[in-house]
C-alpha cells in the first residue's frame, strides 16, 4: 500500500486500552490518525464540512467497535478501511448538485510554483470527475487498494473498478492536457 499517513503504529497497550473503553486510550488513538482520517475523508467527499462530519462518525463508529479488531492486520488499516466505508456512504447520501470551493495554493520555497501549478491542474482535473470514479481513483492510486478491494467496497465486480479506473485516468489525461493547452494559449494572447 502507499504511504497515506495512516501507517501509524499504535502500541499494544493503547490498543488494549480502547478494547476496554478506556477514553485516554481512545483519545491517543483519535491524536495520532484525526490528520490521515481527514485526509483521506476530504479527498473522497471534496467537502471539509463533510469530511470533518465523516471523520467523527468513523471514530465514534470505530470506537464503538474496537474491541472487533482481532489484530490479522495492523490496526491502522483497519481503522482507514472505517474512515473510506464512512466516507463512501457519506458520498452516496449526499446531494449530487454540491458545489465544492478549492483553497488557494502558494509555494512555500522559490521553485515550487510549477509543482503547485500542476498538482491545482491534477486537482481541478479529479473535481470535474463523478464522484464514484474520484474515489476509484484515489482509492487505487494513492491509498494502493487493489481492484478486489475497491469492488468489495462499492459491491461491485473487479471489472467494474478496472474499467472506472481507466476511463477516469483517460478523462484526467484530456482534461490535464486540455488545461495546460489554454494556459500556453493564455501566455500568448499577453
């Protein structure tokens, strides 16, 4: 799996503590994966609200069930699966006429501007996507879900994942090269 910030370990004793109901345990959990849990929230439903709402209830949701964690995985892979099912669901309720504001970016260090300039471009592009092929996306590229995985989260067939994830990383292709064309249009019309 790539590195999302969730691969945190958390020490056994903690872990022990949160099967028992012990809130200073459950807090030290909430403290170390309330960043990757936002994260990975926000990139799915493209809502800081929403994600902040998805990120409580994959918590309380988590804590509540905490002591169904047998330990075959590391827990933070467990506890990112609650926080992506969370998200999903949140995703499938929500209206589909939302309208999404993106923060503005500023490079911190001279020479980042162009990184920048491209990661707004890969960022404006996954916004013009439908939700269910942004979060195939990200689910596979980033997080590093196999198709298998991602099937089973949308109840769907492999297949299915494949065919989402080529047509949105061709869609991302066209409307990438689509924006930097404008750009160069731009450039020269000043």
């Amino acid at each position: 799996m790539a590195n999302s910030g969730f691969d945190i370990d958390v020490d056994e004793l903690t872990l022990r503590g949160a099967k028992r109901g012990d809130m200073a345990a459950c807090e030290r959990i909430y403290r170390l994966y309330r960043g990757p849990a936002f994260t990975v929230a926000v990139r799915i439903v493209r809502c800081r609200e929403l994600a902040q709402d998805v990120t409580q209830e994959a918590f309380i949701s988590a804590f509540r069930r905490v002591s169904q964690f047998r330990g075959d995985s590391p827990f933070w892979g467990w506890l990112r699966r609650v926080v992506i099912n969370h998200a999903i669901s949140a995703l499938r309720r929500r209206p589909s006429a939302e309208i999404i504001a993106f923060e503005e970016y500023q490079a911190w260090e001279p020479g980042e501007q162009d990184s920048i300039g491209m990661a707004m471009d890969l960022e404006s592009a996954l916004a013009e996507l439908d939700d269910d092929d942004r979060t195939i996306v990200w689910l596979h590229d980033v997080e590093g879900y196999k198709h298998k995985e991602i099937a089973r989260l949308f109840g769907k067939t492999e297949s299915f994942s494949k065919t989402r994830l080529a047509r949105a990383r061709a869609r991302l292709r066209e409307l990438i090269e689509a924006s930097r064309g404008e750009e160069i249009e731009n450039a020269y019309a000043h």
